[in-house]
C-alpha cells in the first residue's frame, strides 16, 4: 500500500448560500443590492490529489546491485468518494524498486473521475426552488501522477 499523488484537479459542488452571479461572474443586483439566494457553491476544491491505494507489482527487470533493485510494472488501485458515489481510480506505470524490493516509486498516467457541472450549469448561479440535486457529470480523465509505496511481507 501507499500514497498516490496526482495533479488531477477534484472538485465537488453543494447548494450554499450565497449571492447569486451571473455567466460572467458578476453579482446580480436586486433593487441594487446583491441578491441572497441558493447558489451552487463549491464543498470541495483542490488542485491535487493524494490518496491512498493498494498496488500490485510485476518484476520486470532484477538488479543485484545499487539503490535500485528492480524495475516493476505496476497498478495502484484507490477509490474516490464524493456526493455522487464512490469511484474506483488508477495508476499505471513503471515502478523501481529499493530497500531489497519492499520500498516502491512509481509514475505514470493516473485515470480518475473528474466532477463538472452539467449542462449550462457554473459556481454562483441561482438554483430554482424545484431543483433538489446539482446536475453533475463525471468523467474519466488522464493525468501524470506518481506513487510511492511500501510492501510488507505476507510469507517468510
């Protein structure tokens, strides 16, 4: 297991109070004041993720000699949860091994789900009454991403 780290941007969206903008970003104005209102609002924003995963790996090249001791190929396997699910998420790539094949960097291309408004949808605008759940659309996308992990033995 170990820690993935990925500059796949992950955002999730909630209804919060807050003054209604329109598609240009500016506040709209009520009788000249800012209307108060629900608003589609942001419950999550990051620009990284760093999550943790189990990974599996297959030895393609053995070293008996230096820091590293061989070279893998592996799949980080995580899941990500958020207001529409729990999503499972990867990361592919190969792998060099060190600390006599117990300690693991790898770095690849990371696949996970990415949340966008649906539709003409965007941050700030004004919800209608009637409207109980944000449209929201997921999406695979592909970023870098790179891993570093730890094996524990589980036979002698």
């Amino acid at each position: 297991g170990g820690l993935i780290f990925s500059p796949l941007r992950k955002k999730e969206f909630i209804r919060v109070q807050g003054f209604e903008r329109d598609a240009q970003g500016n506040q709209v104005l009520v009788d000249g004041k800012p209307n108060l209102t629900t608003v589609i609002g942001l419950k999550e924003s990051s620009p990284t993720r760093i999550i943790p995963a189990v990974f599996l790996n297959g030895l393609l090249t053995e070293r008996s000699t230096g820091f590293i001791d061989g070279v893998h190929l592996s799949l980080g396997i995580t899941a990500k949860n958020d207001n529409k699910g729990t999503d499972v998420e990867f990361l592919v790539g190969p792998s060099l091994s060190m600390l006599e094949r117990r300690m693991f960097f790898t770095f690849g291309g990371y696949a996970g789900k990415q949340q966008k408004l649906a539709g003409d949808l965007f941050e700030g605008l004004a919800l209608p009454s009637g409207v109980s759940e944000i449209p929201v659309e997921k999406n695979y996308r592909w970023h870098v991403g790179f891993a570093l992990s730890y094996r524990i033995p589980v036979t002698k």
